[in-house]
C-alpha cells in the first residue's frame, strides 16, 4: 500500500456521518486516506463507540469550561499525537476559531446539509436547515461538503448533491433523506477526493 494521508474526525454526538466514513473505508473506497483518530467534544458521545467498533482510537476534549483556546490547544495536541494531516467534521458542534481554521487550511472538511449559499451560515444547523428549506418553498434542496474557514459554511465548495423535497415533507423526513441520499454519499468521496489531491501534491 502505497501512503496514505492520516484523517481525524472530530464529532460530538450520535456519528452517522462517521459511520458512512468508517463504511466507506472498509469497502476499501477510502485509497488515499486512513481514518487514525476520532476526537469528541463530548464524553458520553455515541460516535466514540462507533469509533471503538471499528478499533478507531478515540479521545475526548470536552468544550465545558475551557476557553476556546484551551479547548482548541486539546484538540491539536490530540491531532499532532496521530499526525492528522486531513480533519473531517461530523456532526462536531462547535464553532472552530480563525487560529484553527488557518493552521490546517484547506484541510478541514465539513458537510452541510442544504446547497450553499441556500440556508447556510449562523445558526442553520441540523433540523433547523430542513424547517427552513420547506417554509421557503424550495423543491429541491440537498448537501454541500466544503473546506472550513473562519466564516460559517463559507469556505471553498469541494462536491454537492441536490434531493428532490417531495409533497408533505417534514423536517425530521427531510432530514432522514438528505443524510441518506446526500450526505453519507459525497462525504466519503470528498475525503478520498481531498486526500488524493494531497498525495499527488495539487
């Protein structure tokens, strides 16, 4: 095997996201990258176990009274111990600072679930995307993984899938099917995408 680029994900709940990931590398998808290490916000966070199931090491760097500079500083030393060298944020709620951002740039990956620039930025985050998608009327919506920087949802668009909204719809619906259709899909491949690029240097 030739090498490949050591991926972190940080999450801070059930880890669904993480688990298409983990999927995605065990059906031997993942060629350029390697899941080594996933990191919590949160102790009792459901992903640690889906990280344990697949023998991911895993650590915790719980938000809850630290600074955001402490907590950031947890983080990359979580992230220099495992040399990450590609971060992918699943489900990881905290907003990350200029300073993080910068550090790694181009080399964190988030998935988003609408089209962006549609019912992104401050505040769109998990249901409240979908509730705001089918009170504007849209009838297509879908997910965005794109590079992070310091400005919600604002960095570079890496890949997109647009799904149909359908008649009667209801957030939690919506929801199920953009993961689904969308997210679980061009998650995984923008890593590979990513990765790939690194490893032949673009």
């Amino acid at each position: 095997m030739d090498k490949r680029i050591n991926v972190a994900v940080l999450v801070s709940g059930g880890g669904t996201n993480l688990q298409a990931l983990i999927d995605y590398e065990k059906d031997g998808k993942l060629n350029s990258g390697k899941i080594v290490k996933v990191i919590s916000s949160k102790a009792g966070a459901f992903a640690l176990e889906r990280a344990k199931n697949a023998n991911i090491d895993s650590a915790v760097v719980e938000k809850k009274g630290k600074t955001q500079a402490e907590f950031e500083s947890g983080i990359i030393a979580e992230l220099d111990k495992c040399n990450a060298e590609v971060i992918v944020l699943a489900g990881f709620m905290c907003i990350l600072s200029k300073d993080f951002t910068d550090r790694y740039k181009e080399r964190i990956l988030n998935v988003h679930p609408s089209l962006i620039p549609s019912f992104c930025g401050e505040g769109f985050y998990g249901l409240k995307v979908h509730e705001a998608a089918l009170g504007y009327g849209v009838k297509v919506t879908g997910a965005t993984v794109h590079f992070v920087n310091e400005i919600p949802d604002g960095g570079k668009i890496i890949m997109q899938k647009a799904v149909e909204i359908k008649e009667g719809d209801t957030p939690e619906v919506l929801q199920k099917r953009v993961m689904q259709e969308a997210e679980w899909k061009i998650l995984p491949a923008s890593l590979e995408k990513v990765c790939s690029s690194i490893l032949k240097g673009e």
